[in-house]
C-alpha cells in the first residue's frame, strides 16, 4: 500500500493484492483447491523501463508471483545503458518517457547485435491507437500490450516468450 503525492498536481494511492490464479471455468465455484499460485523462476531476468513510479509499481506486482529477477530503468537511455551491460530474457518498454523514447531505445538495443537483436521487446503504453502496434512492431518491437496494463495481458505475453515456465531459449 503506498501513497504518491506531488504539491499542485494531486495525490495516487495503489495497493496490491498478490492473488493466485483460478483454475475454474467461471461455470464452477472456486473451492480451495482450484487455486493454484504462478510457477516461481527465478533464472528470468526482466527489464522493466517506465517512467511512471505507478506503473512500475504495477508491473513489478504483477511479476512478482513469478519471482523473476526484475531491473527497472525509467527512461530509454537509461535501458540502453543496462542492456550494455546485462543480458535480459524480456523488456517491457513503455513508449513515451522523458530523455529517450521506447522507439529509439529499442532502434538503439536491436542495433548492438548479439542476444539484443532477439530479446523480446514489449510496448507497453496508452498510445492505443489505430497504427500504433504496427508501428512499434516495425520499430524492432516484438509485442504489444496496452495500459492500463492486467494481470491476464502481462501473463499472456509471459507465456508466449515461453518465460513463465521457464524455458528461455
């Protein structure tokens, strides 16, 4: 539970509720054993770069069942320089942030060569537009998830670079 507040621009309160995934079909009522809690892989390493304290906060909650190791980097230059010096299995980039955007950053990441040009690169941002997945997939991205962000969107894209069960390969 946690409190942001700025003088003249107002205040945020969030809080977190690690839950467990049902495995009921919505048809059933959930009893006690048809939660399950998320596979805890502790060899993942994520890239999170945003630039909102909130958002962070978000995703971070949302990967934090998986027990992955998480690097936070709140703007683009500064996910440029981490990924010069750690290897990452995904990055999950917002697009607007102050310094360097997340197209420049990822043109910049894929440009290094070696595992950067494959890392999967998610966009994550409000810019829901109709272009914008297109664009940042042809920006070098991999994916696209729209804010605000759910549990069910990070987890699918989890799954899809085969990180919650964690084969990195």
């Amino acid at each position: 539970m946690g409190i942001d507040s700025e003088r003249g621009t107002g205040s945020t309160c969030y809080f977190v509720l690690p839950l467990g995934v049902s495995k009921s079909n919505g048809d059933d009522p959930i009893d006690s054993g048809a939660v399950e809690t998320f596979e805890q892989v502790s060899d993942v390493s994520v890239l999170i770069v945003e630039d909102n304290h909130v958002n962070r906060r978000v995703l971070e909650a949302y990967l934090a069942p998986f027990q992955f190791s998480i690097t936070v980097a709140v703007n683009g230059a500064e996910a440029v320089e981490i990924v010069r010096n750690q290897k990452f299995d995904i990055v999950l980039m917002d697009i607007q942030m102050p310094i360097m955007d997340g197209i420049e950053a990822t043109r910049i990441i894929r440009e290094q060569g070696g595992w950067c040009a494959k890392v999967p690169i998610v966009a994550v941002t409000a810019n829901a537009m109709a272009g914008d997945r297109e664009r940042y997939l042809a920006a070098g991205m991999d994916d696209y998830v729209p804010k605000p962000v759910n549990r069910d969107a990070i987890t699918q894209v989890l799954e899809k670079y085969k990180l919650s069960s964690g084969n990195t390969d």
